[in-house]
C-alpha cells in the first residue's frame, strides 16, 4: 500500500485544493505567511479585521489592523494573487478587548489585551470565518510551533526563543489547534525579513507592532481615562506596615513592581519603595520594600489544558515550567489541583507577579519547549 502524500500543512490532498484563510495584520510576519503558502499553491485567502477606528491608529507606525495595515495587507494579496477580505469587527473587539482592558485596571489588575484578543475575536470569531469560507485551516504569522505528537497536535515554542509568541497563546484550544497551523514556527525573524525581500513584498522594512495597538498615543491611562471618566479617583499609599504615607491619583496609574512615579515626598528615609499590592475595594495602592515582591503561590482561574495527562486530580504535584512573564525563560514550579482549585507553587520566588497577567505551563523536560496551557493570575501569596 502506497504512503499518503502529506502535504505541507499536513494535509493528504494537492496543495491547490487545500484552502487556508491566513489572518493578515498588514505586519511583515502574516505577509510572509500568506505569501509562502500562495508561492507553495495553496489556495488562500486573505482576512483582515478592521478592530478599532483606523483614522487614529494609521498615525502610529507601530500600530496593526488598522487603515495603513489594512491597505499594506491588500496589496500583498494583490500582488500575489489571492482574494483579501476585510471584515469590520470594531464593535467585537471593543466589547471582548478594549473594556475588558479597562475594566481589569480599575479592578486594580494588569490586563494582557493581546491574548484577550487571541482568545476571543481572532481563535474564535476569525476561526469560525475560516469554516465559513470552507478551510481546511487557518494560518497566522504567530511564532510558535504546532507539532503532531502521539496524542494529537501540540503546541511548542518557536525556534526563535527571542521572538516566540507561545506567552500570548496559552488559551488556543485542542479543538483550536486541531484547525490552526503556524508557518512561521522554525524562522527566525531575520529569515522572515529575507523572505519578504526575496518575495519583494512592500512591507519588507515595515517595523514590528509594539505595544498595545489600539492606544495611539502609547499612554495606556489616555484610553482608560477617556473610556472610564471616573477611573482617577484618588485614595491612600499605604506602607506594608500600615502608615499612610501619601495620596495617589488612582490606582489605574500603577502596576504591581512599580518603583518610580509613586509620588512621595523625598527625605522619607523609606526608599527604595515598590507597589507591592493594590486594593480595588478600598482604593489603596500598598508600598514596601523590594523583598516585599517575592512571592511563591499563584492562584489560577479559567484554566486551559492541553497536555496529554487528563485535566484533573492527577494533575497535583505536577512539575512543570512556568512564565509569568512574556520575555523570561520557563522556571520550575509544581501544579496543585486541590478541591478544583488551581494553584502554582514557584521553586524559587519572583517579584512583581501581577493579577490579570498570565501563567503559562510548559513540559519541565530538557528544552521546556511543549506548551502545557495556563491560566490567568487572580492572587499570589
């Protein structure tokens, strides 16, 4: 019996009659995406979502899915010679992303709008359009890996660790990625830069999108204060030992870590000081010292799992590598499932672990490559 012709993105059928909608921000990364598989035959289709007013956005040249994006996205199309849609999601996107943004700071939490974003408009709404239009799968320009393993696909990090995006995509689903294939996986950017130019894409020298795309003026507190008119009430710096040292202007104007900008008289003999915590109810951001940060329990909600071992008691002790922050490498910590509950023990304590933000599971193995899942942070002792 002849072997099945597996195609390049796992398909056994000619590229010509595999149908994949790429998800084109305007960037370099999902241009090259898009531009490989219609080089490689596939039969694509181009999907840009308009996500917020683009009369804002197009004078950042660091933003994405906006009006020079959009343009920059179609023209790659245009000249490699696949249909490119644009789909008007402002009103999705507001709702699931930018007020759940703001909301999270006014709850005293720092929010990550991009896995929000994945998670919500682009792995769920984008995917289901994909279906709609008759796709075998849909590909972004994400930089990660997906993987058949014994079990069924997993999720890796990239081949490029300086750029690999495996932080933002710890919600994807099985079913998710049952559907979705990342091209760019075993890149490094600077081959992606290479290919853009072989390609002569317009977007070759474009620079990557930083920050948070839909804040213009790179002022995160502009878009809260002008979305949450209320957002600046003022209340109580408070010492871990109870003094009230000071006023603040609210609490939206403050992260967990913070060093500077806390607004304190000099002279108080207490520096260095760092936010250490801050209290929503009572409107009071709690200062200490740096050994005041460290902390070792991580408390999860709304987990997804996608390892082989059931989700579940089985799952307590559990040793694994985690990142609560989207730059630093896995460190070692245990999983414990105790009463449904979820929480992370670190080996080694870190500073500024902030709720809102993510914690995202890898195999403790060797290379701590393959994504376990995760979860977002609610508290930490």
């Amino acid at each position: 019996m002849a072997e099945k012709n597996i195609n390049s993105l796992g398909f056994n059928k000619p590229v010509a009659d595999t149908r994949v909608v790429v998800a084109m921000s305007g960037g370099v990364d999902s241009s090259v995406c898009a531009a490989m598989l219609a080089r490689e035959g596939y039969d694509v289709i181009g999907v840009t979502l308009q996500l917020y007013d683009h009369g804002e956005a197009i004078k950042k040249e660091k933003a994405c899915c906006a009006g020079q994006d959009i343009y920059d996205a179609r023209r790659v199309a245009e000249m490699m010679d696949f249909p490119h849609y644009v789909l008007d999601y402002e009103s999705r996107f507001k709702e699931s992303v930018i007020d759940d943004f703001a909301d999270t700071y006014l709850q005293g939490a720092t929010p990550i709008p991009c896995v929000r974003c994945n998670q919500t408009v682009k792995f769920k709404d984008l995917l289901q359009v994909a279906r709609d239009l008759g796709a075998d799968c849909m590909a972004t320009g994400h930089y990660i890996k997906r993987i058949e393993g014994p079990n069924g696909p997993e999720l890796h990090r990239a081949h490029d660790y300086g750029k690999d995006q495996s932080y933002f995509l710890f919600a994807t689903t099985r079913e998710q990625l049952d559907f979705l294939r990342f091209p760019l996986g075993h890149l490094d950017k600077s081959e992606t830069r290479k290919l853009a130019v072989e390609m002569g894409l317009n977007v070759a020298a474009k620079p990557d999108s930083q920050d948070i795309c839909f804040v213009p003026t790179g002022k995160y507190t502009d878009v809260i204060e002008k979305l949450r008119p209320d957002a600046s009430d003022p209340g109580d710096m408070v010492h871990i030992d109870g003094r009230v040292l000071g006023q603040h202007r609210g609490i939206m104007y403050y992260t967990i870590g913070q060093r500077r900008g806390l607004g304190l008289k000099d002279g108080s003999g207490l520096d260095p000081l760092y936010v250490v915590r801050i209290d929503a109810d009572s409107k009071q951001v709690i200062i200490g010292p740096r050994e005041a940060l460290a902390r070792s329990k991580i408390f999860l909600t709304d987990i997804n799992w996608i390892g082989d071992t059931p989700y579940g008691p089985d799952l307590e002790g559990k040793k694994i590598g985690v990142k609560v922050r989207s730059t630093r490498p896995p460190e070692p910590a245990i999983l414990h499932w105790q009463d449904q509950a979820v929480w992370i023990e670190l080996v080694d304590p870190e500073e500024g672990i902030s709720p809102g933000q993510a914690c995202v599971f890898y195999q403790q193995d060797a290379d701590q490559a393959r994504v376990l899942g995760g979860g977002w942070i609610t508290r930490t002792e």
